[in-house]
C-alpha cells in the first residue's frame, strides 16, 4: 500500500477527512507507516483546529460575497438600489435607447399628447367639482335666506365645509339686522310687531353692513322698519 493510501486509512479510522493526506505527508515528511499514527494525532490537535477556523471563515466568506453578487444583480436588472427604485432623471432616454430616431420621434409626440390629454382632464374634472360645490352652495344660500350675491364670499378651496360657512354667512345676517333693529328701537322709531323687515338687495345689505348705524345715524340707511 503506498504511503499516501496508509494515511487516509489512517485519517478515516479517527473521524477525518481524507482531504489532509497529502498535506500531513508533506508536514511532517513521512516517510514510514509506523510514523503516520503518531502525525496524524499531532495534526488533529494541532493544526486541524486552525485549519477547519479558517475553511469555515473562508466558505462564509464565499457565501456573502455570493449573495451581495447576486442582490447587485438583481438590482441591477431591476433598476434598485439598496432594494429601493433608482431615481431616472431621464427614464425616456433609456426607454428609447437604440430606437430608430424616426419611431422615437413619433414617440415622443405621442408621449405629449398623451400628457397634455391628461391636464386637460384634469382640467376638467376641477371645473366640474367646482361647479358642483357652486351649486351645492347656491342651494344652502338660497334655503338659509341670505342674498344671492353672499355666494362670492364662499371659499371653495377651503377646509371648512359649504354648511358650515354658509351657517356662519347666516348668523353673520342675523346680527345685522339686529343691529337694525336695536338701532331703531334705541330711536324710538320701532314698535315690537308692528312690522316687518323688508327684502333688500345684495347691495342695500352690503351698504348696511358697511354703514355705521346708530341711533345717532339711523338715517344713513333705508333700515325698512319704518312704522
């Protein structure tokens, strides 16, 4: 049996790979059999411990490397960097990239269209939400009794809701004509029950909202609550 056969039977007989064969026989220049159990146990306390450290740091390696290989790849065909969308300053450029220039062209002019279609629906979809809100607005004016012309003080891109602006533009009404009466009261030209506010135009209560009455100028405005 050669040499080299006798220390894998060796290696196998104690629990070892026979891949440390040539590497023993050459450690520790056998030339002998009888010498080959007494290396084979030095080599197994001594150098295997190191040895199988250092395979087993090498193949985790191995493995890392591998992976990370294989992620960059991945993210690379996929367009990903760091498992997140890689920002493209100008996705069109690649999307087209080799294009015959005439195709590209035609292309890029559908591209426009199809842009500009889409501002224009856009257009239109906020035009028809806006006139909806008018209309919604229009009725809750309409039904709280407050001029046709208060429908300029709504604020459509507002947060606060048609109701309750409308509620607020109500009870701001109320105290104006409030204010109309207590006035004509405090002048002794008002009997409680012996009349009745008159209706007046968009601009006879922005005149009145806008005017100081008072019972020393109660006559800036037609009040309608003469008796």
């Amino acid at each position: 049996m050669k040499l080299i056969d006798f220390i894998k039977k060796t290696l196998k007989e104690k629990g070892i790979d026979e891949k440390h064969a040539d590497r023993i026989l050459k450690a520790f220049k056998l030339e002998k059999e009888e010498d080959v159990a007494g290396a084979v146990d030095l080599f197994k306390d001594n150098l295997l411990p190191a040895i199988t450290e250092a395979e087993t740091k090498a193949q985790k390696d191995a493995e890392e490397a591998t992976r990370k290989a294989a992620i960059e790849a991945y993210e690379k065909e996929h367009g990903l960097k760091g498992g997140k969308p890689v920002d493209n300053p100008n996705p069109d450029e690649d999307k087209f990239k080799g294009l015959d220039p005439a195709v590209k062209a035609v292309l890029d002019a559908q591209n426009k269209q199809l842009e500009e279609m889409k501002e224009l629906l856009k257009g239109n979809q906020q035009s028809s939400v806006l006139a909806e809100k008018k209309a919604t607005a229009a009725s809750l004016i309409k039904a709280a009794e407050l001029p046709e012309g208060w429908l300029d003080r709504i604020k459509f891109d507002s947060d606060v809701k048609l109701e309750d602006q409308v509620k607020t533009l109500g009870d701001e009404f109320i105290g104006i004509q409030q204010k109309a009466i207590d006035a004509k009261v405090a002048s002794g030209e008002y009997t409680p029950g012996s009349v009745q506010l008159k209706d007046r135009s968009e601009a006879e209560w922005t005149t009145l909202m806008n005017s100081d009455v008072t019972p020393n100028n109660s006559g800036t405005v037609d009040l309608g609550l003469s008796k």
